[in-house]
C-alpha cells in the first residue's frame, strides 16, 4: 500500500473528547503515526467492547499511563522528545499542572509542534469556563445564522463548533508549523480555540454581512433560509428535500419544473416582498409527492436539490457508494478519509483497545525494568 501523505510524522494525542481526537485521525489517515495517552481503564473487558466504536482512535497505538505518576509523566515526555507534534485538549493550565507544558516539552524538543485545543482558547475572560459546541458558535454568531423569522437559531450537533471551527483549525495551524518546523527546526504552539475557528469559517457569512445580503434580522436574506429557493421542504411522505437554487438559470430551470413559469410570485428572484407567498406555495407543492418522486425529478439536474437522508440512507445512496464516501468494517459503519489524494491517498486504521500499545510503546524507551514493569502493569 502507497505510504500516506504524512509517513514519518509523529504525533502524541494526550486522549480526550470531540475536536482533539478526531484531528489525530485524520492525521493518523493521512499517514502519521499518532500515539494516544489513554487512561488506565478499570474494566479491560468492558473498554475493548466499547472500543470499536471509537472511530476517532482508528489508525493510533494506544498506550495506558496514569499521568498521575511521575514514572509515568517521565515516560511520556520521552516519547513526546521523539515526536513531530502534541495535542491536548485540556482547560489552560492543566498540562503545566502535569509537568507537561509547552515550556518543559519545547524546551527539550525544540521542533515540537504544541497543538492546543479548547473552546475559548488560552486567554480571555472565558478561557476557564466549561461549554460544548453550541455555546462556542453563539458568541460568534455562527449560530445566528443558522435561523430564520420561522424557527430559533439551530445548527447540526458539533459540525459547526467542535469539528470545523476546532478540529479543521487544528489541523491546518499543526500541518502549517510542521512545515515551518522542517524549514526552520523551530517548532511553535498552535493554540486553537473553537470561538476562533467558528469566526473564521464565518468569513463567507460576514461578507454576505456586509454586503446587506444578510442582517442582523432572522430570515431577511436568502442565506438565512428567507428565500423560498433556498429551504429545506417535507414531502408527502414525511421525507425532506432540500433546495438552493441561487444563480438565476438554475433559478429558472427550478421554476419551470414546477410549472411556475407564470405564476408572478416567482417572477422576479430577489423581491422580497413574494419570498413568504412563494415559500407557502412550495410548501404545498412539495407535499404533494413523496421524496423518492421529487428524486427521480430532481436528483442529477441544475435545479440544486437533495435528499435530506438519515445515517442509514446516505449509506446506501449510489452516489456516495460510487466515491466510497462511507465505509463497513466488522460491522461499523464509518466515513473514509477525506479529501481523496491522488498520489498517497488516506487509508483508515484499525480502532485499538485501550493500552493494547502500552507494553511495544514503553518497551523502547531507556527505563529500568522496574519501571517499565510497574508501568505496564
């Protein structure tokens, strides 16, 4: 098999939850060797169970260290001196609490890259506080933008937050400084917070800000769903179908489909003043047919349309079984790597059990026996 775009790079993932693990694996399926710091598990049998469904671990060694002991701290900082990268995802100061901080580890690696994930960041009158994605996208306004005059503000559980403004702000600030570390021999800290990288991911919609196309009122433009053309609409059938027909002969097509043509609600795109009217009627259109007709309309044409599929249904949908887009092993279903590489494309690893590494990991570190004996054990 074709060595992955980041054969060679190492990479320590201190074990957490969200953003964190999930950059270790699409580091891990791109190539990197990424080691995770698990903690020792109470119940063996209960954790390697529980283990295949840790999708994020696929692709890593584990190993078990009670980070607790300072055997175990030692340990781990001899690994981290022969890595490329860290990542932690601990509230600030909880790793210098450890004897773990970016001042110990750089200092004795130089070219580390020190990758950092939090919710608010290092700094700021909130960087000590507890919250979870939604929290995050609020305080940039990310999720303002996902309501309407017609529903509250929503958006798809950590897709937004915890995945886009932080694992992808992760990854991309951890490949920028291993590039500058292999120029330079300097490594950095890449401190990535969920509210920054939920910004920035925003730039589109802060253009369209600006511009006038949105405001700061619910639903007034067409990317906050105020437009009929741009909506998700349920079927006859119970199913939803989605639309966003933006450009003006896509526009077109749309309304001739539906036999619209005439009607003057949909004679001019951008008046505001027939968007609630022609929501109302696609309503009813929409409801008149189930989605699986809408599909064999619609599904492949200029008109931009979807499907809204569950988990199970964009399993099986010919399109993403054509680009492979999900994958089944031992009965888990589960998403390729992404983006598809030409040259060294991602490959996903197998999901280890919690520790199954610790023994291999250690074993090659200068410690006495004792040592490595109490720490396997």
């Amino acid at each position: 098999m074709t060595a992955g775009a980041l054969n060679g790079i190492k990479v320590v993932e201190i074990a957490g939850i969200g953003p964190g693990p999930c950059a270790g694996m699409m580091l891990a399926d791109m190539g990197a060797e990424v080691t995770v710091i698990d903690r020792p598990v109470p119940d063996p049998e209960a954790a390697a169970a529980f283990a295949k469904y840790a999708l994020f671990n696929r692709g890593k060694r584990s190993v078990a260290l009670n980070l607790k002991d300072p055997d175990a701290v030692d340990a781990l900082l001899k690994i981290i001196d022969d890595a490329d990268v860290l990542i932690e995802g601990f509230r600030p100061g909880v790793m210098e609490r450890l004897g773990l901080g970016p001042e110990i580890c750089c200092a004795r690696n130089p070219r580390l890259v020190y990758g950092r994930m939090t919710g608010w960041g290092q700094t700021g009158p909130l960087s000590h506080a507890a919250g979870h994605d939604p929290n995050y996208i609020a305080l940039t306004g990310a999720l303002w933008a996902g309501g309407s005059h017609e529903h509250r503000p929503t958006a798809p559980l950590t897709l937004i937050g915890d995945l886009g403004g932080g694992t992808m702000m992760l990854v991309f600030g951890i490949l920028s400084a291993i590039i500058h570390a292999k120029s330079t021999g300097k490594g950095q800290v890449v401190d990535a917070a969920i509210t920054d990288g939920a910004a920035y991911i925003s730039t589109l919609l802060w253009g369209m800000h600006n511009s006038g196309q949105m405001t700061d009122e619910p639903g007034s433009g067409w990317a906050d769903f105020g437009s009929p053309w741009h909506d998700t609409y349920e079927c006859s059938d119970g199913g939803y179908i989605t639309v966003c027909a933006l450009e003006p002969q896509f526009y077109a097509l749309l309304i001739q489909s539906l036999d619209l043509t005439e009607d003057p609600t949909f004679a001019n795109q951008w008046d505001k003043d027939q968007w609630q009217a022609g929501k109302e009627k696609f309503r009813a259109i929409f409801a008149a047919k189930t989605r699986k007709a809408w599909c064999e309309q619609f599904e492949g044409t200029d008109v931009c349309f979807a499907p809204v599929l569950n988990f199970s249904e964009a399993l099986a949908h010919p399109h993403n079984v054509a680009r492979e887009t999900f994958f089944t092993r031992d009965g888990i279903a589960q998403p390729s790597p992404a983006p598809k590489l030409s040259g060294t494309p991602g490959s996903a690893g197998v999901v280890p059990v919690p520790g199954a590494h610790t023994a291999e990991v250690l074993g090659a570190l200068s410690l006495d026996s004792a040592t490595l004996e109490k720490l396997v054990s």
